[in-house]
C-alpha cells in the first residue's frame, strides 16, 4: 500500500511573505489525502499555536466532561439504576427512549447482552449520555449543567487546516 503524488501547488501563505505547497496523494485504492507545508516561518508559527490552542481546548472538554461524569455517577447512580431495577428490557428501553429513536429496541438488546446486564448497561448509558440520562431522570443540577454547557461552548470549530 502506497501513496502515489498527484499533483502539487504552490501558493503565497497567509500573509504573503512566503509560500505553502499543498500535495495531493492517491493510494492503489483511490483513497486521496493532501497535505500542507507552509514555507514562512511566521505562518509556521501561528499554525502550531493553532494546534496548541485546539489541543488545550479538547484537554479542557475532556476534563469537563469527566467531572460531569463523576458528579452524576456521584450524585444519581443509585437513583438511575432504582429506576430501571426489576424492569424488563422492553420496559426500561421505552423508558430510556420513550419509545423511538437511537438506540432501537433491536440494538438496545444487542447491548445489554454485551454488557452483561441489564444494569451495567443502563450504568455505561448514564455517563455516557448525561444529558439525555437526566432528562430522563428529570433532574435539575446546576452544576453538571454548567459544567456541560461551558463544555458546548469550546466546540468552536478550529481555523486549524487538517
Ligand atoms: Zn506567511
């Protein structure tokens, strides 16, 4: 497997002092990528604190998403998975669900089986859809929320080119 150069262009960079070569690949199964190398050391400079701007935000979104997390395993584990205890599979998917949308009752199975439990399930929903998991527990907790709202607020798409 190899990527094979289609083709190159030069133009001026950013701020017009130097160049940027792009390079388009192709591979044996026609699958392209393109690459950028900025010749001005000045572009070269403001893209790498793009980078580093964009690598803390995510470290930031990661940290405030573990803390959301933590409170609510913390705070409603015990309450979320009373409300499931003794249901069927069936009833805590209408439950979990409201009847429709992701995941389908089908899937919602497949699910549980590979979780091993019905309540290992419902646990790994918990923290891994917060906001839906408290909607459906029809809880109010300023502090998750704001945590997950400043989370939402740093997904401001990055001026970064992949
Ligand atoms: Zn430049």
């Amino acid at each position: 497997m190899s990527w094979e150069i289609m083709r190159t262009e030069t133009a001026p960079c950013e701020c017009g002092e130097g160049t940027e070569t792009f390079t388009f690949e192709m591979d044996d199964w026609n699958r392209t990528q393109s690459s950028t190398e900025i010749h001005c050391p000045k572009c070269q400079q403001k893209k790498q604190r793009e980078i580093e701007v964009e690598q803390a935000r995510e470290k930031k979104r990661d940290e405030l998403l573990q803390r959301a997390q933590q409170l609510t395993t913390e705070r409603y584990l015990l309450q979320w998975l009373a409300l499931f205890a003794g249901m069927t599979k069936k009833a805590a998917w209408e439950r979990y669900t409201g009847g429709s949308g992701y995941p389908a009752l089908g899937t919602f199975y497949l699910h549980v089986k590979h979780s091993g439990s019905l309540g290992k399930y419902m646990e790994w929903c918990l923290t891994n859809d917060l906001e839906r998991s408290l909607g459906v527990l029809e809880v109010k907790d300023k502090e998750i929320d704001a945590l997950l709202q400043e989370r939402a607020q740093l997904w401001r798409p990055s001026s970064v080119p992949l």
